[in-house]
C-alpha cells in the first residue's frame, strides 16, 4: 500500500491509505417473528464471504427496523475487488 505525503503548510503530515475505509449504514424494514434473526452477507470480508456463521448480524430497533453499520476497506489499487 502506499503512503501519501502532505507537501503543503497544513501540518496534517502524511495520510496512511493502508488505513482508509468506509463506513456503510444498513436500515431495512422487516416484520419478523420473535426469534428471528435477520443477517447480511454478501462478497466482502467485511460481510463474510456469502458464509452465514461470518456474516453480519442486524441489530432490531423498533416497529420491524433492523441496523447495523459495516466498515470496508478501500480499494487503493485502482481495480475493483
């Protein structure tokens, strides 16, 4: 990974890209059973690689809303993964 250098008279030093990610917020509306439970997965990490034992578990809040918040890495690359 590389690392970027702040040239300028800002003083912010360097900015580590090894450490940049994104923060997803995922809301959804779902009329559940006491009981159940709602997951995410999908082809990331992140979400567990499409395994239900590694993915990511919803938080219920109120009224059928289930949340949760996912950070993934960003792709420095310049290729999509």
């Amino acid at each position: 990974m590389a690392t970027s250098v702040v040239a300028d008279e800002t003083g912010l030093g360097s900015l580590s890209l090894e450490e940049a990610a994104v923060s997803v917020h995922f809301s959804l509306q779902f009329d559940s059973s006491s009981g159940q439970r709602v997951i995410l997965s999908g082809p990331a990490e992140a979400l567990g690689n499409y395994d239900p034992a590694k993915s990511v578990a919803l938080e219920y809040q109120h009224s059928g809303r289930w949340c949760s918040t996912v950070t993934f890495p960003v792709c420095t690359s310049g290729r999509g993964r």
